[in-house]
C-alpha cells in the first residue's frame, strides 16, 4: 500500500524520480507527475486504466509560471485567473510546444490551473515542473476526496499519498474555454456559472450529453462518469419509491430525512441546506451508500443554482447508463 504523509519533500522526491504521487486539491485529490516526463505521465493513464484520448489538467503553482504552459492568454481567461486562481477553475488555452502531446492527448489546447491547497502549492512552488493530474480514482467511478479514497483504490499502485484532509470544495474545477468571441463552460464545477459570468459577461454551456459523439471537445466529459457500482436513479424520491421501494433501496437526500424509511439506509447531503456543504459531502456520501447492503441508490436533486449545477450534473452522470457509452 502506499504511504501516506504529509510532507511535500517526500512528494517532491518521487516525483523527481518519475513516480506518480497523490496530491490533494481543494476539489478532489489528483493523481500526479511531471508533465515533462512522458513516461511517468504514461504511468498515470495505467493506473487509472484510462483512455489516452482523455487528456489531463496540468496543474501550476503560480500565476508566473502560466507562460511556461501556454502560448497565448486572452483577456477574459487572464480576468477570470486573476479572481479564481488560486481556485477550482481550469482553463482551456493554447499550449506550448514544450508541453506533450500525450498530457493533451494531441490536442492543440492545455487544460490548466492552480489548486489551491497550501501542501500542494508548496509542492509545487519547490518543484521545477509542472504536475499532470487527472483526479485520482479508476476511470469512471466516483472522485476521491480523501486521502483514504485513494489508498482505498489506487494504494497498491503508488508509492505515496500526500495527505492534506478532507477537499474543502469537494467537487471537481469548473472548465472554461475560449473561442472566437466566445467563452464556453465545458464542465461545470466548483466555481459557480454566475461566479464566472460576474466577471467575463454571459457564457455558453456546454452539453456533453447533447453535442456526444459528433463532437467530444472536453473528451473526458462522458456522460458515464463519477459512478458508483450500485444502480442510481434521481428525481423526486417519493416518486422513485413507488416504482423502486420493493427493492432494498438506500436514499441520498438534500437536507432532510424521509419519514417511514429506515433513517441508517438514508445520507444527507447538507442538513443545513447549503449547496457549498452539499458539494463538500457529494462523493463521500457515494461512496457511503455504494458500501451498504443496498441493491439501489435512489437521490433526490439538489436546488439548480450555484453549486447545485454542478452537483446535478455528477448526480446524472453517475446515474448514466454504463452500455450508452
Ligand atoms: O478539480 C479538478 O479539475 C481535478 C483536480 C485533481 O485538479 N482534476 C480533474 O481531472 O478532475 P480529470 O482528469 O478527472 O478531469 C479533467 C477533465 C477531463 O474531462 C478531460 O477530458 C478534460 O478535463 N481535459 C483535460 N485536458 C484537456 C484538453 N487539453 N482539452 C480538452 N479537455 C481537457
Ligand atoms: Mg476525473
């Protein structure tokens, strides 16, 4: 299993050696290497078992070192790094030669951003390279944000875990790109629609489920993904009740318990309704209802403002049919 500290130095070290190491973030911890070395990046894709045509954020310690990852920086994406950076936002640019094709797999444009999580700024200011990280669970199944998330289901394929708590936003960056005149949000994420529109004007959303397969711009953006291994079904639960409630069912509730239903078979996603404790909770309590003698997980949605979005739309990937993709 791996070992799990909280010293960057020993980060640093494997990392220089051209190992892969857990890092945390404030949205989901990441699966970590330096972006220079192909081969350890190659590592990445083989312990996550996944596809190579997923390409993988690149993640910086300061906004300086920006220039050595992209060839240019449109006013809007410069704006937006200058409110939420350090932050849960990636921005989807021109990348610089020097930065492999294999980190983006092939595509002209880099994902990037700066986490904001004191450990992994420190990490990454002592390094002298930039860190390519997906998020660190098996391609298509729920994000971790713990670091026993992930000693949980990559331990025995790393050497270390940086340990730095529970992720604070919980959920992963939101993923904004720029085309013509145009600012698209390709994933939905930490920091809110209304958070990006109050200082770049109105943008487009993006509609993996719709725009699939024609066109696949953020090619990690499935419709199948952040899954758990139970069936999950979404909508108003005493609805889903009367079609499911013969089943051993649990319940994934927003901030309130269901009367006449077993209160151990039910998660609460923010007993204080907030959407922001709401996304704080979101995977774990997946994970929670996937480990329970259940044969069905049946969730409510959340309110569809703010963070609500983007919790909405995990809830409905996770929910996806696994054979639609
Ligand atoms: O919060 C986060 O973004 C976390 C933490 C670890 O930083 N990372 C994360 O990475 O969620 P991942 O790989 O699980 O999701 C990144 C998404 C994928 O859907 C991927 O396809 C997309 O970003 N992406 C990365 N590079 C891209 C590129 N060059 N062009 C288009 N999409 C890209
Ligand atoms: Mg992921």
């Amino acid at each position: 299993m791996a070992a799990i500290g909280t010293d960057p130095l020993v980060a640093q070290n494997f990392l220089e050696q051209g190992n892969v190491v857990a890092i945390p973030t404030e949205t989901v911890y990441g699966l970590a290497a330096n972006v220079y070395n192909e081969i350890a990046v190659s590592k990445i894709f083989t312990i996550k078992q996944r596809p190579l045509a997923n390409p993988l954020i690149v993640h910086i310690g300061s906004l300086a070192q920006v220039h050595q990852v992209i060839s240019q920086f449109p006013p809007p994406a410069e704006r937006l790094a200058m409110h939420y950076w350090p932050g849960p936002l990636t921005l989807l640019l021109s990348k610089k030669n020097s930065i492999p094709n294999l980190v983006t797999a092939g595509s002209t444009r880099v994902a990037v951003r700066i986490p904001n999580h004191s450990l992994t700024l420190q990490l990454l200011k002592n390094l002298g390279f930039p860190l390519a990280a997906p998020s660190a669970n098996p391609f298509g199944y729920v994000s971790p944000t713990t670091p026993e998330h992930v000693q949980d289901q990559l331990g025995s394929q790393i050497p270390y875990i940086l340990a730095g708590g529970k992720c604070t936003v919980g959920i992963e960056s939101t993923i904004v790109g720029f085309e013509d005149e145009k600012i698209i949000i390709y994933r939905l994420g930490g920091i809110s629609v209304e958070s990006i529109e109050q200082i770049v004007g109105p943008v487009i959303i993006h509609n993996p489920a719709k725009d699939l397969p024609q066109s696949i711009v953020t090619p990690g953006n499935f419709p199948q993904h952040y899954s758990p291994t139970k069936p999950l079904k979404i909508g108003p639960i005493p609805e889903l009740l009367a079609t499911y409630g013969h089943q051993k069912i649990g319940i994934l509730g927003f901030d309130k318990y269901y009367e006449g239903i077993n209160k151990q078979a039910q998660v609460l996603l923010a007993p204080s309704g907030s959407l922001q404790e709401a996304a704080y909770n979101l995977f774990t309590a997946l994970r929670q209802l996937d480990q329970m003698p259940i044969d069905m997980i049946l969730s409510t949605y959340v309110p569809d403002t703010d963070l609500g979005r983007a919790i909405n739309d995990r809830l409905m990937r996770a929910s996806a049919n696994r054979t639609q993709t």
